[in-house]
C-alpha cells in the first residue's frame, strides 16, 4: 500500500453539497411562489365574472337613463388633501339625495375606491378620498337609475366633465 487512501467524510465533499443545493433552491423557490399566490391578491380577474358579464344589459340601461334625463357631471379632485368635488345638473329629474362614487384603477385593483357622497345645500357633493397612486383610473358616478363615467389620469389631470354617452 504505497498510496494513502483518503477516506473523507460524505459532508465533506463539494461535489455532493452541489447535488442537494440545486434541488433544495428549487423546493424552496417552489414554496416562495406559492406563498406569494396565495397571500397576494393579483386582482386580474372578477370572482364572478359569468354573473358581471350577465350583468352588462344593466349597466346600458342606466347609461341610457342618464342620456334620457340629460346629466351632466364635474368631478374636481385637490391631491393635496384628498378632498372630491361633484356638480352634477339634470334637465328632466331632481338630483339624489346621495350617489356613489366609485374610483378603479386600470391595472391595481387592489387600490380601488368606492365613496358615498351626500348632496349638500349648495347643490354638489363632496368627500374625501385616501390618496391616489399614479396611473389612468375610471371614474363612475352611479345610482340605481343611472350611471356616469370618465377618466381621469393622475398625477397631472384633477377635472373631468362628465356627460351621458
């Protein structure tokens, strides 16, 4: 026995740590990506999206309500502190007593905001929102008769008119 025979240790080798190192990050990338898919919310898509898509025949109908009455809206946003102004004018109806405001975000729904305002003696509503992050968002006022809608792009756009399509 003219040569010394190494006997090391299992643990000791690189070469086995490099064959349990791979698949171990590849466990715990897997684990990581479903912790993340079940505590996130993506937003993408409507639980309920067959009952909204057999819903759609309603929401035309109030939009045609608006047109009929002849309503007309402003929606004025300060971003400073959060605080919504709505004028609305109608030709053929009395205004409500309150409306809802809804805000979505066109791609973050997770930043959506709904808002009832209440009309006040001077004829508008107002409100306050939390603050509003930067992107295209769609803007709806709404009842149960009627329904108006715009756009509003912030940080630079703080009015909308709105009229009935």
């Amino acid at each position: 026995m003219d040569k010394l025979q190494h006997n090391t240790p299992w643990y000791k080798q690189p070469l086995v740590w490099m064959l349990i190192v791979i698949p171990l990050s590849a466990v715990f990338g897997g684990i990581s990506m479903i912790y993340l898919a079940v505590k996130t919310n993506d937003g993408l898509v409507k639980d309920d999206y067959y009952k909204y898509g057999k819903q759609i025949n309603l929401v035309l109908e109030r939009d045609l309500e608006a047109k009929r009455i002849g309503l007309t809206g402003q929606f004025d946003y300060a971003p400073e502190t959060g605080a919504v102004l709505v004028k609305l004018a109608t030709t053929k109806s009395q205004l409500p007593a309150s409306i809802m405001l809804e805000l979505q975000h066109a791609t973050r729904a997770g930043h959506d905001q709904n808002l009832e305002l209440v009309l006040t003696p001077g004829n508008d509503y107002h409100g306050l929102i939390k603050g509003l992050i930067p992107g295209r968002w769609h803007i709806q006022l709404t009842t149960p008769r009627w329904r108006l809608t715009g756009e509003l792009m912030h940080p630079g756009q703080t009015t909308i008119k709105f009229t009935a399509n």
